[in-house]
C-alpha cells in the first residue's frame, strides 16, 4: 500500500502540473449584446409555479435567441413594429399568503432587456395568459389589463406616463379588443351581448354602448379570444359557428353567423385558447378543431386545422394538427402557421394556397414548459 502510495505521488509531482494547467484554463465567456437578425415567435411559458418566461425563438428553424422574465400568471402583447413587447405579471411577497404586487414591463426586444416598469395596483386577473387580457390602444400610447377581483374591470394604462390612469369597470363582461382607430375597446358579458366602451386621455370614461343579444350562452357559448377582420370581430362558438360583429359604432352589430360544422360527420367542433388565427393577405382564418365533441370537451387538444374563406363564408381546407390549444399565423402573402400545444410542444406550418389549402408541419421544437400564448413580429 505505502508503494503505491508513493508511486501515485511520484506520478502528481511529475504530471501535476501540466495537469492542473489544462484543467483550469479558463473559458472566455461573453453576452451578445443583441439578439439574431431575423423574425422572432415569442412564446409565453406561464409557469404559475414560479416565474414567467417569454422564450424568444428563430420564426425560421425554432433556434433559441433568448427569453425575458416577467413574474407569474403573466400576460404579454407586441408593439406593431416588433421592436417593444409588454408584459404584465405578479409578484408575491409571501407567494402562498400575503401582499401581491402587480407589475408592467416594458421589453426592448433587441437586447431582451427591461425598458421600464412601473406597478400599477393589485386587481390584474391571475387567470391563463390570453391576448384579449392585454392589449394596445390603436395609437399603442395605452394600454389595457384585465382585472378580476373577481369583479371584472379594465386597468386604463398611459405607458409613457407610466401609470394606471383609470379603472372602467366591466361588470360580467370580460375581454378587451380595441377599435382599429379612436380610444375605445369592445368586452364580452355573460348574458349574451357585447358592449363598447370609451374613454379620454385623462382617463374618464363614458358608459358603455351595449349591443342586442348576440350569441346564446347557454346554448351556443363563444370563445374569449377572436380576432379583427377590418371594422369587425369574428368570435368562435362551441358549436362551431362564427359570429361576425361589426363594432364601428357606438354599439356593437351582429352583421352575420356562420355556420362551420353544419354537416360535417363525427360530431366536430371548435376547442383550444388561442384558436383562432387571422391571414389578412389571403383573407383566411385558421381555426383548432376536434371530433366527438362534448359538453366540456371545448378544452381538448385539437386533432385538425381548419381553414375558412373568409370571402365565401366556406370551409376550404382540412390538415392534420397535433394537439394544439394555440396558434397564430404569419401576415405574409405565402403564411406560415404556428402551434403550441400544453406538452410544450411549438410546430411550425407551411400553407399551401389554393382552392384547397393544406398545412404541413415542418419543424417542431419543445420548450419544457406550459405554452400559453404566441406572438409573431412578421
């Protein structure tokens, strides 16, 4: 034993050295400064077990750029220009008990790093992320926040001033959508209609412009997340109908339904979050869909992408989907879809135009997360 002891520290005494030197040559290690060139996907990790995080991806292959850390339950929306993103999240003090505090964050999107923050009270919903719970004024000089106490309201923020200016309440309303122009967001409420909301630079409001019944609750319930087409909104039922609502006005307008399922074999119907994407070039919406639809089944992943004309009010294409609860499309002439499913699973899409339009997954990448909410910069 002394031997090999020996021996051993012989071998140190000669070899050490040399040995230590490599062993402890240190890396050079570096921050880029910026992220890629390129088109990003941003895409909201919810994490309620913990902090937020919005991984910013290659919109190409899915390469990881980066990602910012906003605090739980967060909510985000992108600037048109996709230089700014904004964020709003909570924090706990004692996170199972004790004071909360609601913060904005303002993104720059280059450099993944904090604009600015300011706290602007404690109502924001804690509820999954989704883009009617966050959005930009049409002039994106404000921004709106859902809140739920659980009374439902509508945090009125002047970003540059950096501050709440006004709460509106939204009593059994929910959802904000702000009109294309002007200073006024459209809410859904439970008993059917829709309701339009107005509001000033110093932060009054009036009273809401409330519309005739629209849609059935009971009987034929709508998603919270539409979308815009020009002056109207176009939300999805459960039972597979669109309902067009043109809120140009004071008051919101039915200007038509229109029926996706009817005749269609196996029971199908709509189901996800974010399901419903808009192609403004080919006038085209997407939408998530399952079969053997029933009451409840409105949360499953979906087995198919649809694809609806928006000129000819028709379904126009039928693809393959891979449990996605939520997609968003490119505003591009040849769009590209993308999907993200609760396995935190993001797919990429190429759409082949045409008479009949086709959706080809071709890349896939997992983020180890809950995927809530995407947004695209092109």
């Amino acid at each position: 034993m002394k031997s090999s002891t020996a021996a051993f520290v012989a071998l140190v005494a000669l070899t050490g050295p040399a040995f230590a030197q490599d062993a402890i040559t240190p890396e050079t290690l570096s921050v880029k400064e910026t992220i890629d060139e390129g088109p990003n996907i941003f895409v909201l990790d919810q994490a309620w077990s913990g902090p937020s995080s919005i991984n910013v991806l290659s919109a190409e292959d899915f390469s990881m750029k980066g990602n910012m850390g906003p605090g739980t339950t967060a909510q985000m929306v992108l600037a048109s220009d996709g230089k700014t993103l904004y964020s709003t999240s909570v924090y706990f003090e004692r996170y199972s008990y004790g004071p909360i505090t609601n913060v904005f964050h303002t993104w720059d999107v280059d450099t993944l790093k904090v604009k600015s923050e300011f706290e602007f009270g404690v109502k924001m919903a804690h509820v999954e992320s989704q883009p009617a719970l966050l959005a930009l004024s049409s002039d994106e000089v404000y921004a709106l926040a859902q809140n739920a106490t659980p009374a439902s309201s509508v945090s009125l923020i002047d970003i540059a001033a950096g501050e709440a200016i006004a709460e509106i309440p939204t009593p059994g309303c929910w959802g904000i959508f702000p009109s294309t122009s002007g200073m006024k967001f459209t809410t859904i409420c439970g008993d059917g209609t829709l309701q339009t909301y107005t509001y000033a630079a110093d932060g009054t409001f009036g009273d809401p412009g409330k519309s005739e019944m629209i849609f059935d609750a009971d009987k034929d319930a709508i998603f919270t997340n539409g979308v815009r087409i020009g002056e109207t909104l176009v939300y999805v039922s459960y039972n597979g109908n669109l309902y067009v609502v043109n809120d140009s006005g004071d008051v919101p307008v039915l200007s038509e339904t229109i029926a996706l399922t009817e005749g269609v074999l196996g029971k199908w119907a709509p189901s996800g979050s974010e399901l419903i994407a808009y192609n403004a070039p080919t006038n085209t919406a997407f939408i998530l869909m399952h079969s053997g639809a029933y009451d409840g089944s409105h949360k499953n992943g979906a087995e198919q992408i649809w694809a609806v004309n928006m000129d000819s009010k028709t379904v126009v294409g039928r693809s393959a989907a891979h449990h996605e609860n939520s997609i968003i499309v490119t505003q591009t002439e040849e769009p590209m879809l993308y999907g993200a499913n609760e396995d935190g699973d993001v797919y990429l899409y190429s759409v082949e135009m045409g008479d009949e339009v086709f959706l080809e997954m071709t890349e896939e990448f997992n983020i180890e997360g809950w995927p809530t909410i995407m947004e695209l910069d092109r």
